[in-house]
C-alpha cells in the first residue's frame, strides 16, 4: 500500500520549507515521515491513510475539551454566519475581555492578539515602555515565541548577555536578554545584584511546558517575585501554555504568585488563531490609543476566534471540570510510570491539571540541561512505538504533553498498555 503521507510530504516539500507551516510538526528530532492530519474528533484524530491516532499534543494545548465539541462547534458556526472579520470593535471581545479576567484576578484589562508569539512580543515592549527600562530577563529552556530578542542562549557568564539562536537575529537585537538557569536561586540572586536598575522584567513559564514538562520551584518562582518588587521590573508569566490548562486560574493560581503582567493563548481561543496579554489598569493604560507603547492587529479580537474562545471558557468553567481533567491525567502519569517500573524502564512523570511531562530516568529534571541528557534514541524509538500503536505524543522530547476531557479512561489504559508493551520489548 502507498503511504498517503509519504506522497503529502513530497508534495509539500515543493511548496513549503521543510514540509512544515512550524518546525517541530516536521518529526525530524525522531525522524520518519510527518502525519498528515485529514480529521479529528473527540480525543482522536485521522491521518492521511486514515489511521486512528489518540491525540497527546491538542494543537499543542488548545484542544482542552477534545476535538469539535459541540457547543464550540455551534458557537463558530453561528460567528462565522455573521461575517469572518470587520475590523471594527464588537461586543464579543468584551465578552471574552471579562470572561479572561474573571478569571485571573491579578489582570485588570487585556489586549487580545492572534498569537502567542505577538502577545509575549507586545507584553515585553509594554514592560520596557512602562518601566523605561532596557533589560529582560528570561530562562533557559522557555519559550515565549519567535520575537528577536527572545531567541537568545546565555553568554558566557552573568556580566555578559546572550547569543542569538537564529540566524537573521544581529546581536545587537539581543543584548538586552539575560538568560539564566531554571530554578537555580544564586544565579537569579547574582542577576539582579548585578543588572536589577536595569532589568524592565522577567519573563518566565512558571511551570515550563517547552522544557517537557518541568516546572519552578516554589522558592524560586516567589524569589522572582520578591527580586522584581525590590528592584522595580515587572514580572511576566507567560502561560500561553499553562493558562486554562494546569488549571482554572493558570500556574499563578496553583503557585500563589501574583505577576504583573500575563501572557495568555492556545486555550483561550479553543483552536482558533487567538491570544491576549493583560495585567494592571496603570501598565495596560500605557498602550496605544491611550499610551506611548504602540501595539495593534488587523484580525486582532476576530468575531470567529473570540466565539471559539468565549465557548471553550464557558465549558472549562463548569464546576469539576479541572478535578476530572487532572484525575484522568493522574491516571495516565502513575499508569506510565508503574508500567515502567515493572519492566525495569528508568522513568518519571509529572503532571497539573491536563498537561503533563515524562522523563526516560529516575529523577524529576529541574532545569534544560538536565531534560537534555534523555537518551534521544530510546525516546524515538518509544514515540515511534507508541504511533505505530495508534498513540501520538509530541515529536520531540522537550515537549509537554495534553489531555482533554474527550480521553476516556478507555484511552487511557490503552495508552498505557502500548508503552508498557514498548518498555518490555526494548
Ligand atoms: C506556544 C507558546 C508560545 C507561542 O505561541 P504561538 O501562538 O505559537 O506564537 C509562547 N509562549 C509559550 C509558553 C508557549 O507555550
């Protein structure tokens, strides 16, 4: 039989560099040929032979309530009826406006965007236009999108600022980025005893969801708290990942941290292009019309996106829905890691609310460097297991992985079953 998604590769790779619209979908950390998505619905989704797939990534979070749930699906299809986009305020962005902070208190007002990329971009200017400051902090192994001065490794030590990981990205562009270690308190400590006048925010995933799954020490997330307070820079969470997804109030509301600003996406549009970024009314009113800081979008707050998004709160916001959610996904971790403590698999898993993260070696990684000693080909040959099976997690190992409510516990212990099946033949 002719692999269909052998032939959808070849064809895109004529038109579109690498096959792939986003690097990571390209599957060359794990080599092997790219699924191509024809369908989905509930927890499943089709590829081009029609292979049935149980979905672990969610459209890398968005998904929270599976595939074409059918309220979000009549709530898009009734938008779109109404027109795609005017460019003109509508009362829909206010709806969702007071759904977001209803439903994180330590924002006042929000901006939405169409991407979490242009949100963490737009909320990094607003840090630096309000504090008239130059420095950002962030850390090694987040992930804030592709802006310029967030394409950035660490220097060769604290007095010295980071090295672009792009090409096309000068320098000069990123010589305002810090980037420290991950939970690591003396080196944060040194920072802001060094550059703190300086330093317009920090930035951080306060549980790392583009590190696998890793997430900031309490200590350590209230130390960047207390360091951003004393020294006058604004601290930033970005939970374009965490946001709706570890829980109803976000990682801030597991942690117990109040940022300054936020950086909301994936969830809050349900699958649609859609993000935001808010925090207090003094910072938010520094932007433009009202401010000095300049930010805006054409298909910013689009009527489909807005309807996607109001519906999928709507449902993450009846009661028990995150106690279920982070059940099933209990479940999953501790099948996961029993499976792999019967057939003798070095192994450790974590998981809040319906994102979770899987570890090939005993200890619960704090940091990159460490989530980078996994073993690469045991991870490929277990993702490649598990597709074969019908499972699909990401494609690489620094990513976290998402259940949704559509996941049975059918699913579930199918899930578990292959990877056991897999720890046992390796
Ligand atoms: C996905 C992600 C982004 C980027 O969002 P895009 O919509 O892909 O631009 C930013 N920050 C975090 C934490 C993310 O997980």
């Amino acid at each position: 039989m002719t692999d269909q998604n052998d032939i959808l590769f070849e064809r895109a790779r004529a038109v579109i560099p690498g096959g792939v619209n986003s690097p990571v979908r390209a599957f060359k950390a794990v080599g092997g040929t790219p699924r191509f998505i024809q369908r989905a619905q509930g927890a499943y989704f089709w590829d081009a032979n029609d292979k049935r797939y149980i979905d672990y990534i969610g459209s890398w979070g968005p998904m929270i309530l599976g595939h074409g749930h059918p309220a979000v699906v009549e709530a898009v299809q009734k938008a779109v009826l109404e027109g795609f986009s005017y460019g003109a305020p509508t009362e829909r962005e206010i709806e969702l406006a007071e759904a977001i902070l209803a439903l994180v208190p330590s924002m006042e007002m929000v901006r939405l965007v169409s991407s979490g990329t242009e949100a963490a971009m737009s909320a990094l200017r607003l840090a630096r236009g309000a504090t008239g400051r130059k420095t950002i902090v962030k850390f090694e192994g987040c992930y804030h999108g592709h802006a310029d001065a967030l394409l950035v490794k660490a220097g060769s030590g604290l007095a010295t600022f980071g090295n672009p990981t792009s090409a096309g990205v000068p320098p000069e562009v990123v010589q305002h980025t810090l980037v420290l270690e991950y939970n690591n308190l003396q080196q944060l400590e040194e920072a802001f005893a060094l550059h703190g006048q300086d330093i317009a925010c920090l930035m951080i995933e306060a549980i790392a969801g583009n590190m696998n799954f890793v997430r900031a020490t309490p200590a350590f997330a209230k130390r960047c708290r207390e360091l951003c307070t004393q020294h006058g820079a604004l601290l930033i969470f970005d939970e374009v990942m965490t946001g709706f997804r570890v829980g109803l109030h976000g990682a801030q509301g597991v942690l117990g941290i109040t940022p300054d600003l936020t950086v909301l996406g994936k969830v809050i549009g349900g699958g649609m292009p859609l993000a935001a970024f808010g925090g207090p009314r003094a910072i938010m009113e520094q932007l433009a019309p009202l401010g000095p800081v300049y930010q805006a979008g054409t298909l910013s707050g689009n009527p489909v996106a807005t309807a996607c998004g109001l519906a999928t709160l709507k449902e993450i916001s009846k009661p028990g829905f995150y106690e279920a959610l982070a059940k099933k996904t209990r479940t999953l971790v501790d099948g996961l890691k029993a499976a792999a403590a019967v057939e003798g698999q070095p192994f450790n898993a974590d998981s809040e609310g319906g994102m979770f993260g899987f570890f090939l070696m005993n200890e619960l990684p704090q940091n990159y460097a460490t989530v980078m000693t996994t073993d690469n080909a045991q991870f490929n040959a277990l993702f490649h297991g598990l597709l074969d099976r019908g499972v699909y997690i990401a494609p690489a190992l620094y990513e976290a992985g998402f259940v949704s409510a559509a996941h049975s516990e059918d699913d579930i212990a199918a899930t578990i079953a292959a990877a056991r099946d897999i720890f046992r033949k390796r």
